[in-house]
C-alpha cells in the first residue's frame, strides 16, 4: 500500500481570550460570590505566565511584585507545578 505523506493534525484554534482577560474575568467572579482576593491563588502554567507577562494589553499597575510574590489584581501567582492553569480559592 502506498504512503501518500505525512498525516496532518489540525491545529487548536488560537485562544481568542487573552490569559489576563480570562482571569481578570474569574477573580472578578470569585469575588461576586464572596472571595476575599487574599484568599485567592492563581496557578499558571509557565506558558500562562510567560502569555499573563507579554500582554500588550495588560496595564502595567495590574501586575505587582513585593516582597518576593508576584500579585495579579491583588491575587498572589504561583508559577509552575500544574498542566492547567486555575483561580484556587481557599475557603476563609
């Protein structure tokens, strides 16, 4: 039988919401529904996190580093550690 080349694999869509959008949007939610943002943790791939920094879009007060955290609207980031990135919310 004869090859007729290599198989194609369709590409995924490019995401058509920007990492920061997607989260601003989930903290803002989290805090409707009675989150405090201190008790917030957002868990970024380092792809995420290397998109979250490089966005044009993104004002420069959004993003804070003190004290050795990374902060993103007032939410600590943790980097790495997990194959999806996710708004933790821990219980008060």
């Amino acid at each position: 039988m004869a090859s007729t080349g290599p198989t194609r694999v369709p590409r995924s869509p490019p995401p058509t919401e920007t990492v920061a959008a997607r989260f601003r949007r989930e903290i803002e939610q989290a805090e409707s529904n009675g989150a405090a943002r201190a008790a917030m943790t957002l868990k970024l791939t380092f792809y995420d996190h290397s998109r979250l920094l490089r966005d044009p879009s993104l004002a420069v007060a959004d993003i804070s580093f003190a004290k050795g955290v990374m902060s993103y609207l007032g939410v600590a980031v943790t980097l790495g550690g997990v194959t999806e990135s996710a708004l933790d919310c821990r219980d008060p």
